[in-house]
C-alpha cells in the first residue's frame, strides 16, 4: 500500500483491510472484486490484484509460509527489489538495501552524487551494504528512510540534527538540498473525454476495465476520448457505438470534472444517455447493468466517484 503513496493517506486503509483480511489466507480466497473495493481510491491497483496472486501462490506453492530468501521472494508478484530488500531488512535482518527515493536522495547527499545513475545506484548500494555488516540491517534502512523523510527533505536539509553531518559530504557545502541534481519533469498531457450514462428503464450500463490496462479491473461508464474537431456529443455516441455497439440518443449533460493521475490528467464531460432498442450490445469487456444504488458494491476509480457526487446532488434519472 506504500508504494507510491504517503503513509497518512494509507493507514486509514491498511487498518480497514487488516480487520476484513487478517491473514494471507484471507486474502488468497477473497473475491477479487470485494478486494478492489477496499482498496477503491488508493490508486495503483495493480498492487491490489497481486496482492491477492501473491497470496495464492503461497498458499498453493510454498504451504503457506512467506518465503524468506531473496531470490524466492522476488518471483512473488508485486514484489520488486525494493520491497523484498525493504521486507527482508525488516523482518529477518538480511543485509539488503532497500533504495527508495528518501534513501537515494540522503546517501546521494552523503556521497555528494550529482547524478542517481546506475552506476551512482550501485556505490550507494555497496556503501549501505558495508555498514550493515557492523549494525541490524533493517534498522539501517529504517533509520535512513527516517532521516529522509524527516531530516533531510527534498527543498530543506535540518543538517544541524542529522545524525550523519559529521562525514555527509554535501553537509560541507553551501546547498547540501543540490544533491542529486532535481531532474526536469516533463508536462503531464491532458485528456478530454466524454462518458455516457446510458439508461434502460431504471439501470444504467458499466464496463469492467481490462486488467492489464490502467485502473484494471474497476468498473466505469462507457465513452473514450473526444477526436479533433469533434463535439461532445457526436465523440459520446461514436464512441458507445465502438465500445458497445449499440446507438443511443445523447440527453441531458450531467456535468464536468477534472482528474489528475500520475502521468496524465483528464477533463471528463458526461451525459445521460438513452439506449435505442433496435441495436444489440456488443462488448468484449464485461458489462453489467446497475441501479444507483450498487455503486456502494462495486469498485470505481476516483473520477467516476466525482460524478456520482454531481448526480447525487441533481438526482441520477434523465
Ligand atoms: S547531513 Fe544534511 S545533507 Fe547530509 S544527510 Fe544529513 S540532512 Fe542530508
């Protein structure tokens, strides 16, 4: 749940998930939907779904016990090398470095590295690894992400209370904060798209994502983006008719929200919708038709909960 996210933002979840889903085995035989749900918000949720293979396969592949060497640990999905070094420094005092971004940016600043470069990467690496030859190698790490995220912050270095100021290079320095040098952000592009709710008497129509796709395996409305040059509601209904294959007649507009995700943002417009019966649905994705009241049991990414807030204050009907 941690990786990507702030501490603050997760711990409401992790407290919620550890009291529906206290052990693996829990896990490994929930729905995957129920599961989704939980996490609904938290974004990323491909951790979600390997959570959930993770626990199967080590209930069905290693009798249930985590394996505890390095090279088992990595084959497990969702693990990568920063969390089998960050899981095994911790809970079995093996000696590997766990290089998040706060250890990255402090060892940079104590080596007084410019550049994170592989081979940067790598001297970091062989540096925390000698010292946990003499110290609990997951207190190492801990202690290292502490100071990071406490101590010495991206925009401001407290050197004064930092417990490596006596041998950290940049500390002797006028700007320990220029290590390792801020890398260019390129502009995040922005999206305009359009959704419909389409309606058949009191349900309306949603798609499940695919799960290798973005937001995989939550639900949403119909549409996709808007062409050049095309208006809104000509980009709806050639869209639906794309992703469904049915017509329907574009209604009333239900409003517009916006919606930032980590490599792009977008300007979502969305309608009411009415399904023409001459035409048959035609979809690979699953489909399912709902009322507004089993939103609560389904799992939707945020955008979608900021039009449910609109249609929730002008009523949901056409
Ligand atoms: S001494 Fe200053 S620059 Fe060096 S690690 Fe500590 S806070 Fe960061």
């Amino acid at each position: 749940m941690l990786q990507q996210t702030q501490v603050d933002t997760v711990i409401p979840y992790y407290s919620k998930w550890l009291k529906k889903y206290p052990c693996l085995t829990d896990v490994a035989k929930a729905n995957e939907e129920d599961l989704l749900k939980m996490w609904e918000g938290l974004g990323y949720y491909n951790r979600c779904r390997n959570f959930k293979k993770a626990g199967e396969i080590v209930l069905t592949d290693y009798a249930g016990e985590i394996p505890t060497d390095y090279d088992g640990f990595i084959q497990i999905p969702g693990v990568g090398e920063y969390i089998a070094s960050a899981v095994l420094s911790m809970s079995h005092d093996k000696p590997h470095p766990a290089l998040d971004g706060n250890i990255m940016r402090v060892m940079s600043r104590f080596l007084k590295k410019k550049t994170v470069s592989r081979y940067n990467k790598k001297v970091i690496h062989n540096h925390i690894f000698n010292w946990m030859e003499f110290g609990s190698p997951g207190d190492i790490n801990q202690a290292l992400m502490d100071i990071g995220s406490q101590i010495c912050k991206p925009n401001q270095a407290h050197c004064y209370k930092c417990p490596l100021e006596k041998s950290c290079l940049a500390a002797q320095t006028k700007s320990p904060e220029s290590y390792p040098a801020t890398k260019f952000h390129k502009p995040i592009p922005n999206y305009d798209v359009v959704t419909g709710v389409i309606w058949e008497h009191d349900k309306f129509l949603i798609l499940k994502r695919d799960e290798k796709n973005h937001l995989g395996g939550l639900w949403e409305f119909p549409g996709g983006k808007i062409q050049n040059g095309e208006n809104h509601r000509k980009a709806l209904a050639r869209e639906i008719k794309e992703e469904c294959g049915i017509d329907v007649n574009v209604q009333s507009k239900i409003g517009s929200i916006k919606h930032v995700y980590s490599h792009f943002s977008i300007h979502m417009t969305s309608f009411h919708c009415v399904f023409k019966k001459n035409t048959i649905l035609k979809t690979t994705q699953p489909n399912r038709w709902i009322k507004p009241d089993q939103i609560k049991d389904l799992p939707f990414p945020k955008a979608n909960h900021k039009l449910f807030a609109i249609l929730n204050k002008q009523g949901w009907h056409v």
